[in-house]
C-alpha cells in the first residue's frame, strides 16, 4: 500500500470520494478472506490440494460474473473452465479425501472467484491503481488486526537481512507488481478469461519447481498442463 501511494499519490487524492473507497475495500476484504482461508487451510490439507481447490476459481468466475455483471456464459466459457480445472487436477492432486483444510481452502476459491468478478466488473471504468491502493491497504490493515489478536510478536533476532531481503521481494515483485497487473489485466478482459489466464500459475509453480527444485516432470503434470493449455485456447478462439 505504502508504494502504490508513493507511485499514485495525486491519482488517490483526485478520486478521493466513497465510491472509490466502498470498492477498492470491499476488494480488499475479499482478498484479506481468500489469501487469508487459503493460508489457514494448508494447515489442514497438502500444497497440492490446496493448489487444485483454490483453483476451482476458473470454473466459480464464469457463475458469478453472470450473475453480478450479466457477463454472458457461453458453452465454451463453462466447457474451457471444467477442462481448465481437470487439468489442474493432474498437476497438483494426489487424492479425493475432503477435511477441514480443503474446505477452508474451498471457501477461499470463492472470495478469489468474488474479488475476480468485482475487478472485471468496475475496473474498465475507474483508475485501478487507486482500487488497488485501497485493496491493499484494506488487505493490511485487516492482517495486522488479525495478527495482533492471534499471533504472538517474534522476536528482534529473526529479523535478519536474508528474512528482511525476502519479505521485500515478496512485497514488491509478487504482492504490488503482481497483484496491480493483475488488476490491470481483469479490468481489460471477461472475468472468464482473465480466471483461465490466472490458472496458469499452476502449471507455472510446477514449471519452476522442476527448474529449481529438481522436482520429477511426469506425464501426468505434461497431461495437466496441455489440458490448461487448451482450455485456455477454447476460451479464446471459441
């Protein structure tokens, strides 16, 4: 939040108004719950569950933006979504076996299918950079709240330049740069689109763990990333 205000100060003072600030919360509080239920069920299931089940927002974007916006849901759409989401199966599944932490995680898909629509509806027509302030200052002070009430404080020594380097990384490449393009992205294109789009970050994950984590390529992954691939061409070229 404190860079994309130093970035877009004079933008989020010239939109300064309730309609701005009712939005790009409100994007914010679906964020806090979806990064929020994703994060609490790992503690209850495995990455690759939590993986799949977080991804059946590519099927949930098409429903909702019907819904919410009148985004018109075509046979193509529905059909490219389900083979979008078998694919992430083969990528990431490894049972069927429902807890506690993949409902949590379930619960989570549909606060990212929600915040996907809310962008895709309001975002063509309004400065996303000042959404996406107010999301992630939202999403902060929310987390802060919660850690406060929950967590107890670590200790100076954690602090270290490799922890400090890490959390800068992340804040600045993977949250401000990734979430804003994001944004940018689900403004300019259907919700249904911009949800299949989004899913290639599973295959993506493999990708790099196989590159740097040595992790095994098997024909399962190969068969999950093409069905990815080709739901994402169907949605596309119909």
């Amino acid at each position: 939040a404190l860079i994309m205000l130093a970035l877009f100060a004079k933008r989020v003072a010239a939109h300064f108004n309730a309609r701005y600030l009712a939005i790009g919360l409100g994007m914010g509080v679906l964020m806090w719950g979806a990064y929020g239920l994703q994060t609490l069920g790992l503690g209850g299931t495995t990455a690759g569950k939590n993986a799949f089940l977080t991804g059946t927002y590519c099927v949930l974007v098409p429903f909702i933006s019907y819904f919410m916006s009148g985004e018109k849901l075509t046979r193509y759409n529905v059909g490219a979504a389900f083979m979008c989401l078998a694919g992430i199966g083969l990528v990431a599944l490894d049972s069927l076996t429902i807890g506690m932490g993949d409902a949590l995680t379930l619960a989570g898909a549909v606060f990212f299918a929600l915040q996907m629509a809310v962008v895709s509806k309001y975002g063509g027509d309004m400065d996303i950079n000042v959404l996406t302030f107010w999301m992630f200052l939202a999403v902060g002070l929310l987390s802060t709240a919660a850690s406060l009430m929950t967590e107890t404080m670590p200790p100076v020594s954690v602090w270290t330049p490799q922890l400090v380097g890490s959390m800068a990384f992340l804040a600045v490449f993977c949250t401000c740069v990734a979430l804003l393009v994001q944004n940018m992205g689900l403004a300019h294109v259907p919700s249904s689109i911009g949800s299949l789009l989004l899913s290639l970050e599973s295959p993506s994950g493999v990708f790099f763990s196989v590159v740097f984590a040595d992790e095994l390529l098997s024909g399962r992954l190969l068969a999950g990333f093409a069905l990815i691939f080709f739901s994402i061409v169907l949605s596309e070229t119909h």
